[in-house]
C-alpha cells in the first residue's frame, strides 16, 4: 500500500516538474499505470518446476545474484532500508 501511494505521488511530482497539470483524469491515468506496474504476476511453471512468490511487487530492491539453494533458487537483494541490516538473502 505504501508502495502504491509512493508511486503515485512520484509520479504526480514529476508530472507537476514537467509542467504537466495535475488533474483528476491524470491522477487516474498515474493510479492506473502504477497498479499495473505492481500487480502481482501469475506465474506458470513448466512440468516439473514450481513457482511462488515470495516477495510481492514493489518490496525487492535490485536484486544482485541468484543463488542455487538445494531444489529453490534465493536471490541476494539489498532490501528495503527498515533496519541497517541490508543485503540479506530473503
């Protein structure tokens, strides 16, 4: 939720910066592309291979390197900046 809003109000500045103006059709326009952006994806696993989501849209910062963890595969992140403890595997 806070991911949303901090998109739309990222958009709404740099449409203000641009000298675009702000209206109730643009604001829509802004939720719609920022809602897209951060659906979750439906994922569809081939035979034999299955797939979840761990960390939904919006929450996984750059990830680096994907490591291969027995049958899962772990990727190394940086993570969003809650605590000082950043480049967690998650």
């Amino acid at each position: 939720m806070i991911t949303r809003t901090l998109g739309s109000v990222t958009l709404a500045c740099l449409l203000g910066a641009c000298g675009i103006s702000n209206s109730l059709a643009e604001q829509e326009v802004a939720k719609e592309i920022v809602d897209r952006l951060l659906a979750t994806p439906v994922l569809q696993a081939k035979t034999g291979f299955a797939a979840k989501i761990l960390i939904p849209p919006g929450q996984l910062y750059d990830p680096l390197v994907m490591l291969p963890v027995g049958d899962k595969t772990w990727l190394n992140d940086d993570g969003e900046k809650k605590t000082r403890a950043v480049g967690c595997l998650r």
